[in-house]
C-alpha cells in the first residue's frame, strides 16, 4: 500500500524530504509532489482547507495512495509543552457554522457529521511508543484561522473538546472519509492559542518542533514497511 505524507508548508517537510534523500519535485496545479518510493509520496499541498483538500484529492486520483498521513505543526489549547507529539483521535472544523439553521456548530452538511475520526489510533500510539515516542492522544480543531482571539480559542476549546488548533486536518480527514481511505494525522505543539507572545513563540520554535515529529514519522514509515 502506497503512503501519502501531506505536509501544508514546505519548511514543516523539510526536514522529512531531507532524511528521506527527496529529489526534485514534480508541480501538478501548484502543489509540491515527491515521489520517495513505491511505497511513500510526499505532498506539500499549501495552507488552509482548500489548498489541502485539493492536495489529498490529487494524492488519491493521481497517485492512488491507500493511506494519507497529514504531519505538521500546531497551536495548543490544552496545557501541552512546546515540542508535545499528538496523534489525532478525531477532527473537527470549527469553522463551519449553520448554527442560524439549526444544526450544531461543525456540522458538515455534505456528509452530516461533526467529527471525522482518525484511523488506527490504539495500534499507532502502541507501535511509537515501543519506539520511544509517546504521543498526546486528542481531538484537532481546523479552520482557516491563525488563533490569536483568545475568546474564540476559548469557544473552539469548550466547544468540541480540542487539543489542537491547525488550518489542514479537518479537511483532509473529509476528504479520506469520502473516499473511504485511512486518514492519520500526527502534529507537533508549536505555540500556544492562550500566549501573550503566540506568533513569536511559533517563529522561535517551528524549526525545532518539527525535527522531533520529522524524526517521529520517519519511525512510522519504518514501521509500516515491516
């Protein structure tokens, strides 16, 4: 089975392209394509909903992977340390709202559902941490929104229980639902949605953050070849 990893930024894959020995890259309609092996593509597909979810449909038409394995870096809304590894239980976006017409805020009509799962959390979480890698189980918080309103980082906390804040998740998980596939999802903490400083905290720490979780997929991948 072919492994999609879909990264939405260039500078969160680099790390991953580099031990990996990616070559040049292939551009289909804008986004960043990496054939590694048989077995392993990787796709940097751009920020936010559209870009991304665009980016995992092409993956699966294209490059008919079997599974997507979104990797990338993300605001806390818990009481999580900096450089904390999270594998997504469950996804949501929160900024879908029909709430006017009746439905629970999140609701997606188009599939009518709320939370979108993730797939094999038990047998993942198990496999990383024989590998020495613990990761924060929680539910991930999408939407096209960089969190600095600390009253909607409160609603989007108390409202669906999230961990996590991010701007990709939620729609590739969507997406891989409708095209019945396994959808993954393994994040970082970068920043935090409460901080005072939350975009200089981003800044300081992305590069870091990143090499742990970059290291962390890499031990999936091995792990998935055996």
């Amino acid at each position: 089975m072919r492994i999609g990893i879909l990264y939405a930024m260039k500078k969160e894959a680099k790390g991953l392209l580099l031990k990996l020995g990616a070559k040049e890259s292939e551009i289909i309609a804008g986004i960043e394509v990496y054939p590694i092996s048989d077995q392993v593509i990787v796709c940097v597909g751009g920020v936010g909903k559209v870009n991304i979810a665009m980016a995992a449909q092409m993956m699966i038409d294209r490059f008919h992977v079997g599974k997507i394995v979104n990797v990338g870096c993300a605001g806390a809304l818990a009481d999580l340390p900096t450089g904390t590894l999270v594998m997504g239980t469950d996804c949501v976006q929160h900024d879908v709202d029909t709430t006017l017409a009746g439905d629970p805020p999140g609701l997606v009509s188009t599939v009518n559902c709320v939370r979108f799962p993730c797939s094999e959390q038990l047998e993942t979480l198990t496999l990383m941490a024989n590998m020495g890698y613990v990761m924060t189980p929680g539910t991930i918080a999408t939407g096209d929104w960089f969190g600095r309103d600390y009253e909607r980082a409160a609603y989007i906390r108390d409202t669906f229980g999230a961990v996590l804040c991010e701007m990709e998740a939620g729609a590739i998980a969507q997406v891989c639902m409708r095209n019945e596939i396994p959808f993954v999802s393994f994040k970082v903490v970068s920043d935090h949605l409460f901080g005072e400083h939350q975009d200089v905290e981003y800044e300081e720490n992305v590069r870091d953050v990143m090499m742990r979780l970059n290291d962390a997929v890499c031990v999936y991948l091995d792990l998935m070849e055996d």
